[in-house]
C-alpha cells in the first residue's frame, strides 16, 4: 500500500517539476523575443523622442506640484537644484554626493530650505518621495553644531519604517560621527535601555514603546529634545497611536523644539495634530490625496471563478525576472502564495504580521538583496518600506478602500521611475474596483491574456497549490500538538475558495 502511495507522491513531484520547466522555458522564450524586439526597434531616433518624452513628463509632474495655502505659511518661491547650494556642513555634502543625491525630489526641494531657516514643517508627500531625507538633512546639519544627546526623535507607526528611517540617518552622518537607536516593540527592553545610555543623538522609535521607556527606563528623557519629527503622521493615527502621541508631546518640551510632520494625506485628524503640536508651519505639499505618479502604469485582469491562483502563476510567467510585489488581504494567503511560487520554482518570500521581528526583517534583506525576486505581503508592508527598485505590484486581493490602493501602488514607479501594478479582479470585487476608478478618476485598462496558455497551467497550478494547502495545515498540526502558538483555522477547500475572493 505504502509503495502505491509513493509512486502517487512520486508522479506529483514529476508532474509539478515538469510544470516548472515548462514555466522557465516559456519565459525565456518571451525574453528572446523582448531582446530581439528592442534589437529591431532600437535606433537613435527612437532614444532622442525617449528622451524628449521623459523631459515632457518631468516638466508635467512638475507643474503638477501644488502648495497648499489655507492656514499656514506656504513655501512657493524656495526651493534648490543641487545639494551644494544649500549652507550644509562640508560632511553632509559629501555624504550626500556618497548616497548619489545629486538632484532633489519635490519634497526635499520644497522642504529643506524652510527646515534650515528654523520653521517647523508639514510635508505632504507620496511614498517614495525622498521625505525622510527631507526631515534628515536639515536635523543633522544642526546636530553639527550642537551635538547634543537625544537630540532629536522620529516617531514611526512601524518596525520596519523605524529601520529604514535609522539606516538613512547613519547614511547621512557617517562622516559626521552621528550616533543613533532603534526603539521598537518586539525586541528586548533591556538591550535598547542600554543603548539609550550611550547617549544617541538621534532615537528613532513607534510610540508605544518609546512611551514605555520613557516611563520605565532611569535615566531616560527628552527634557532637551531639539527636534520631533512624525513620519507617516496618517498612518500614526490610523493605527490609533492617537492617545500615546498625546501623552508623549506632554512630557517633551514645546519651547525651543521644531516639530516635522510628513503625511501622504491631510485629514482631520491630522490638522487637529499639527494644531497642538507645531507652531507656524510652512506647508509644503507635492502630491494632492489619492494621487498616483505619471510614470505608473495601472491596469487589471477580469478573472473567472476559481482561477485567481492560475493567473497569477500566469503573470509571474510573464514578468520572469522582474522584481515584485503580490499583495494579500490575509496572512494565510501570503504564506500559501510564497509557497506556491516557491513550489513552482519562483524565488518568493513572505511578509506578513504572524512573523516574528527578526523573521520580518530576514524576508525583506533576502528581498532588498535580490535574493527573493518576489515579495507576497500583507498592508503591513504596503507603508514606508524602503525598497527602491520593484517593477511591478500585484493586487491579489483587491484593498477594501482606496488609500490602501494607493499606498499598495506606491511601491513602484518612484522617484522618477517607471512601473506597472496589476490588479486581480473576480466578479467579488467589480464593486471595490469600481470605487477605486471612481477615485483615480479614470477606468483601469485591461491587461490581455492568452486563454490557451491560462487552460494549459490550471490543473498544474491547482495540484500545486493543494500540495502547499496540505502542508500548511500538516506544520498547523505539528504546532496544536506541540501546543505552540495560536490554534489555526484549517485550510478546507471551501476556505481555499474563499482567499480567492
């Protein structure tokens, strides 16, 4: 019986190896023939209108750029073309000719020279728009002269931002002798209240833990703070932070601090914030709400009942190669995706909240280095990860409202560069994606699919991911017995349709 069952268990590794050859053979044939398109196509024409056309889209997203002008100071006239204009101390320029910042974006433009006169600052910016070195540099051209400890705090909503907020800042002070920590929650209180006794002069925090240090850890305040600075100040709110913040801006003191805010979108709730903490901001403001950037191409697939996971497969297929991000409603979804492409012999790793700190910060090195072509990912990392070079988005499962669609899309095509989301769309969510166009303010275009090729690969790609359900639900069985972690819902076949919505 049991070598019966072998051969069975056999024939579906064969089958599913076969499949994954198929996969690679199809995709180096679409290279060949991209390679020999671009052959064909390429003459100096064709590069002299290339580069006209960029030079119009810059122009545009140029003209684009608005100030708002209600009830603060607006910044309109001020703004640089190079970093060696502005009165920075010789390191910082030179650590920002190291970091290759040779032009700066809208943001940084618009923000940096009102920051160096001393103004207190509200950003409005899309992801991805060089914000955090909008607020970096001006902190760390001061720090020059003062170097004092705890001299300024960036307050984050999450782990992974925090990070990326401190490698910009090391970045940035390397020449500088800059010293700084990460204040997180999901890591031990004891090693960062010793780091906080080294005297940082830069803390980078989310707020509830650094409300825990400052109420628990001796030694430990922000009674000279010089600068406080809120970094995705909606998100901060969204994820009610609201009640911590306002316990934190009672204890650091008002007088002789600068205050930075930077915000993907202004609502109420951010107004009411910057009402009690700054004092005559200067607005500077580069993207209006639910704006996406020019060079982002937006598109969807009308897919039936039933064969999300095939057509997935379908587009990784068809962007071999490519760097990627899939986003998913639920956290189970992530890991049966990274484990269906990774069965089917694409490079995925998964990111989502279940994962431990070290294990989140492991999936995105292994991403950032180019380790994993393909990152499958909760909203948790729809928000401020700084990963510079993703080609593409997948929507899997449709956000249920339109900034999150935003912010998801807002992965690719920044600073500048082109990039492409695809959205997922089964008869579930016309009315979800009909609120997102009604937004954006145009129709998503669809993407054309060859039904021959969707028909070859469904069969294949269902036998592959029940193989990833069964052993889901196998490590599901371990852990109960072991009695380990949470008691997880089994993946049925009624809930495997059901992620498909």
């Amino acid at each position: 019986m049991s070598k019966i069952v072998k051969r069975k268990e056999k024939k579906a590794n064969d089958e599913l190896t076969s499949l994954a050859e198929k996969i690679r053979a199809k995709a180096l044939e679409n290279q060949k023939k991209l390679i020999e398109a671009e052959k064909e196509g390429g003459s100096e024409s064709d590069s002299e209108e290339d580069a006209t056309a960029e030079k119009k889209k810059v122009l545009k997203s140029k003209s684009k750029s608005t100030v708002s002008t209600q009830n603060e100071n607006t910044n309109e006239d001020e703004s640089f073309e190079s970093f060696s204009e502005l009165n920075l101390v010789p390191e910082l320029i030179q650590a920002c000719k190291n970091l290759n910042y040779s032009k700066p974006t809208p943001i940084q433009s618009k923000a940096i020279p009102p920051a160096l006169e001393g103004h207190d600052i509200i950003g409005l910016a899309q992801t991805g728009s060089g914000k955090t070195a909008a607020f970096a540099i001006p902190i760390l051209n001061r720090l020059w002269h003062d170097q004092e400890p705890y001299y300024a705090c960036i307050l984050a909503p999450t782990r992974e931002l925090a990070q990326q907020i401190k490698e910009t800042f090391d970045s940035l002070g390397s020449l500088m002798g800059v010293r700084s920590t990460c204040i997180v929650g999901g890591m031990n209180m004891m090693d960062q209240a010793r780091d906080l006794m080294r005297k940082p002069h830069i803390i980078i925090a989310t707020p509830g833990r650094l409300m825990d240090h400052l109420e628990n850890t001796k030694g430990f305040s922000l009674r000279k703070l010089k600068f406080l600075v809120m970094d995705e100040a909606d998100r901060l709110l969204d994820m009610e932070f609201g009640p911590v913040l306002d316990r934190i801006l009672k204890i650091i003191p008002t007088q002789e601090r600068t205050t930075y805010l930077f915000s993907a979108t202004m609502t109420s709730k951010i107004d009411k914030l910057q009402r009690a903490s700054l004092t005559n901001p200067v607005k500077c403001a580069v993207s209006n709400k639910y704006q996406t950037v020019d060079t982002l191409v937006q598109t969807l697939m009308v897919v039936p009942g039933g064969l999300k996971n095939t057509y997935l497969i379908y587009l990784l297929n068809e962007f071999i190669g490519k760097t990627m991000i899939i986003f998913t409603r639920t956290k189970a979804n992530a890991e049966r995706l990274s484990g269906l492409c990774n069965l089917l012999e694409f490079s995925a790793t998964a990111l989502h909240g279940d994962l431990n700190q070290n294990q989140r910060m492991g999936a995105l090195d292994l991403f950032k280095a180019g380790k994993r072509s393909i990152l499958v990912a909760t909203d948790v990392a729809a928000r401020g990860l700084d990963i510079p070079s993703v080609d593409i988005v997948v929507n899997y499962d449709i956000p249920v409202d339109s900034k999150s669609y935003i912010h998801r899309v807002g992965r690719t095509a920044r600073a500048g560069r082109s990039g492409k989301s695809i959205s997922l769309v089964s008869q579930y969510d016309l009315e979800l994606i009909l609120r997102i166009e009604e937004v954006l303010g145009k129709k998503l275009p669809k993407e054309s699919v060859d039904k021959n090729i969707i028909l070859t690969l469904r069969d294949s790609v269902d036998k592959a991911n029940g193989e990833v359900v069964m052993e889901m639900n196998r490590r599901n069985k371990e852990k109960i017995a072991r009695g380990k972690g949470r008691r997880g819902r089994m993946m049925t076949r009624e809930n495997m349709d059901m992620g498909e919505r």
